[in-house]
C-alpha cells in the first residue's frame, strides 16, 4: 500500500494524547491510528491506559495534552453525545445502562424516534430495537426493563446501542466478558461484517485467543504509554505479553499436589424458586461439596444458574430456598449476608462496580468494610489497627495505589477486583466463593489471582468459583461442577475435565445426543438428578 493509500484509510487519529487523574498519570503523549475496515486489538496490563485512551476517543474525557483527528479534521468533544454525533460509539465494558429503562428505550436513550413534537414512536422504536436483537440472536422482549437481564444479556444490548448509531468507528471495551460461546460467535460475525462495511473497530481484550478471530493490527500498551503497533501476522502471543508486562511469564500450573482435607461446604438437593414464573425453578436439586484446600469450579452457559448458586449460598435468596446446607458437618441455615459473613462465607459478586464496591469510598474504607467489628472499640475505628489490616492485604494482593486514600473508583478494574479479595479475606472466610474473578483482567493480573487462590486454598480455605472461561475453569479447579438451566448435569476431576466434556455437560439435554465424550454414569463424571 503506498502513502497516499494508507492515509487515505485513516478514519481517526489520536497524536500526542496525555491525560492525568489524581496521583496518576493514565496516558503519556500515546499515539494511535484506526484505519476502515479493520480492527485494531488493544492490548496491555490493567492501569496500562486503554480504557483511558479509549474514553477519550469516545468524548467521556478530555485529554490535557495532544490531538484527535477525525478523516484528516481536529476534533474536540466535550461529551460522549457529541461524540456519536461525529461517528464514534463505544460499548463499555462497565455497563452504561438504565436498568429501569426497557431494552429498546436503553438502545434509543436521546435519540428516540417520534412521530410528533415530544411523541415518542415507540412502536417504531420497539420494532427497531426488535430488528438488532434479532441480528444479534438476542431472543429479549425489547419491552422488557434491562435490569431483569443476566450481565451477558446486557452486554448484547450495549453492542445493539452502538450498532444502532450506525458509527464510523466502534471501540468495544471487553465485550466478550460476560458473553456466552454463541453470543461470542454471533459477535465475531458481526465484527466481520462491520469491517466490510468500512468501519473502523477499536478493541479492548484481555483474552489473546480471540485475535485470530477478529484483529487485523496489534497495539500494546504498558503503564499510560504505547509499546508498540503491528499487523497481529507479525506477533506471537508470547511476544504481545512480554510486551505488555516488560517479562516472562511463566505458565500456570498451580494446583498440583496440594494437600486436601475434610469437608467444609454441603449441600444437599438446593432448590430456588423462579421469583416471577409459577412452577419454574433457577436451581433445582443440586447437590455438592467442597473440602477444605480445595478448588470447586462451576461451569455453565448463561442462564444454567452458576450466579443464582452462589447467591443462595451467601443467603440473598432465602424466601425461594429449599435443600440443606452443612458447613463443617453442622446444618445451617443462612437467611441474609451478614448470617452467611458469621458462618464463614464470602462472595466477590460478578458485577464489582455495583456490588462489589462503594466506588466513592476510599481504597482503606472499602478494604476494612466488612470487618469494621475487629477494628473498632467503643464504636470507633482504631484507625491503627486499620491501616495495618489494610495494608498487610494490599502487599499480598500487589494493589497499585497512589495511596491508601485514593477513590475506588479511580483505580483500575483489575485493582478494584484486588480490593473486593482483599475486603474478603480480611474477614478470614472457611468458604470464599468467587463469581467470575478474572472478568476484564488483564493476563498478568489473572496469574495473580490464580497464584492467590493456590496460595489460599495450600492454607486450607475451601474455595468455590464461577468462570464463563473454559480455559480458566480446567487451569484453576480441583474438581468441576457443570450446570445446565438450573440442574447439576456432571462432575469432573481434574484429570477427567475436557473442553469438550465441560460444553457436552453444559448444552441442554436436547442437545445431549451429540458426538463426543460424555460423563461417565456413576463415577465422579456421572449426571445428577
């Protein structure tokens, strides 16, 4: 391609771009170029800057230092409408939605159709969001409010909104995080045909097996600046993590011979009623068990129940349980969180920004929330002892942090999912249970948290997690429970779990008579219920 050829491509640039938040310096004069009718995979550790260089593409931040141009023209937005106006539309990764709102009046927000002054048309407008869900195999009544949607569903609607805008240039932020193996397919096709029609795709991911699939160049950043740009070709994926993290990373193998004892978690045929639909269940007759020093993984496609578990579990739905539950060998009954924080659980929910944390409190106050009782002494904090807590969790868990004070909600996901382990752990917990742990982490930073939960569960602490990631799943559990809408269809060992039994376990028993391996009737393979 010759010079004028190339630059003819270029639908936006970003030259010289620095940007600052308290304590931190986000971007340092970073250069990017997105050309039509390709995708350009941003890679780098959590805090590296992406999101940041991103946010201002997209007009959520203005940048203190450099220039975007957009075909060729300076461009300055003052907001993310203004923005979409010029072209450009982002999918975040941290859901922007109003969960009152319905799905279409999400996708439409400020660019409603209307057929009079102040009228919305929102029978065009249902039938227009119905048309994107369609293409999008996203079977959602768009009337209905998308705060009953699943995250994974809610995802789907975010890339729907960026699809309506038709935009020039689309930057998705993880969009795959909380998608479903179809709903990833039913994107990549999407992605395909967006690069026919001349868009420009900008794409966040931590996950380097999705770049054969969508990227056509490679941008890597590292702590606010940028590595280094190339046609994906030209890079392997060992190269693109030494880049991203300036070392070698060594491959997991956490989890071998690590020594096992009693029985610390049972449950015995759990049940949960569906709150709106009569006669119909989220979880139905499941039953397991997870020792002490042991991994338990949970897998399943959406809707199979994965959160609904750990949630019965954390007491958050106790109006709709049935079953039993033995900690220790001991019945016990768990009716709220703070019963289940009592009985030894703890759970680092999916969604960290809107369960997870209390993004205006501080780094110390979200760390030390759920321990206050340790800490206090005639009702106050012994300020002390707090920060020794604090920073005894935040060594272990390599926090990055300008200081104990700074907002949760300036740090990066990666660290904010650090601070909800650390707030855990502080309350010294016999069943840590994780809901998607690694969602939107960075290679480096999921090592990490692998290597922690290895750590944790040498030192005895039971240990139940959820993961969408089949890769993760097989490298992080001693044993693996598959759920299939609601039921408990297989158990693995480690040694028993393939890819191809997991998704075998995992499709609805319609689907059952595929080819492959299948569960074996009776052993630790063997269906239940």
């Amino acid at each position: 391609m010759n010079t004028s050829a190339a630059v003819s491509t270029v639908v936006v640039e970003a030259r010289g771009i620095s940007k600052s938040f308290p304590g931190v310096k986000a971007l340092d004069r970073v250069d990017l170029v997105l050309r039509r009718g390709r995708l350009t995979a941003l890679l780098g550790e959590n805090g590296a800057g992406k999101s940041t260089l991103m946010n201002i593409l997209a007009g959520v931040f203005l940048p203190d230092e450099g220039e975007i141009r957009l075909e060729g023209r300076p461009v300055r937005f003052a907001n993310p409408r203004e923005a979409r106006e010029a072209g450009i539309a982002m999918i975040f990764q941290e859901l922007n939605l109003v969960p009152q709102l319905t799905v279409a009046e999400n996708i439409f927000l400020g660019r409603e159709p209307c057929r009079g002054p102040g009228l919305v048309d929102y029978r065009r407008m249902n039938a227009q969001a119905a048309e994107l869900l369609a293409r999008l195999d996203l079977n959602v009544d768009p009337t209905t409010p998308v705060g009953r949607l699943r995250v994974g569903q809610q995802q789907v609607v975010e890339i729907a909104k960026a699809l309506s805008t038709r935009a020039r240039v689309i930057i998705m932020d993880e969009p795959t995080s909380a998608l479903t193996r179809h709903e990833v397919e039913v994107l990549y096709r999407i992605i395909a045909d967006l690069k026919r029609h001349g868009v420009a795709l900008a794409y966040i991911t931590h996950k380097l097996e999705e770049l054969p699939h969508v990227a056509d160049d490679v941008a890597v950043m590292r702590d606010g600046r940028m590595i280094g740009v190339a046609p994906l070709s030209e890079l392997t994926p060992d190269e693109m993590i030494r880049m991203m993290v300036g070392r070698e990373i060594p491959r997991q193998v956490g989890g071998r011979g690590r020594p096992m004892g009693e029985v610390v978690l049972r449950v015995e045929g759990l049940g949960l009623r569906h709150p709106t639909r009569a006669g119909d269940h989220l979880l139905k007759d499941i039953t397991l068990e997870v020792r002490r020093g042991e991994v338990l993984g949970i897998f399943g496609l959406m809707g199979a129940g994965r959160t609904e578990l750990l949630e019965s579990l954390f007491g958050l739905h106790p109006d709709g349980l049935s079953g039993s539950v033995y900690l220790e060998g001991r019945p016990v009954r768990i009716r709220s969180p703070i019963e289940a924080i009592a009985h030894g659980l703890a759970l680092a929910p999916e969604d960290r920004k809107a369960e997870g944390l209390i993004l205006e409190m501080s780094v110390r106050e979200n760390t030390s929330l759920a321990c206050l009782g340790r800490l206090t002494r005639l009702g106050f904090v012994r300020s002390a002892a707090e920060r020794q807590l604090v920073e005894q969790y935040l060594k272990q868990l390599r926090v990055k942090t300008p200081s104990l004070e700074q907002r949760v909600r300036n740090l990066s996901g990666g660290n904010q999912q650090k601070i909800i382990l650390a707030k855990w752990l502080a309350t010294h917990p016999r069943v840590l249970l994780l809901d998607e742990p690694t969602r939107g982490i960075d290679v480096h930073a999921k090592r990490e948290i692998y290597e922690l939960m290895d750590e944790l569960a040498r030192a005895g602490l039971a240990i139940v997690v959820v993961s969408s990631e089949m890769p993760e799943i097989l490298t992080v559990s001693d044993r693996i429970v598959v759920l299939c809408e609601g039921r408990k269809t297989a158990e693995f060992s480690r040694a028993e779990a393939t890819e191809e039994r997991l998704m075998a376990a995992a499709l609805p028993r319609s689907d059952h008579g595929m080819s492959g391996p299948q569960p074996r009737p009776g052993g630790p393979g063997s269906a239940a219920g």
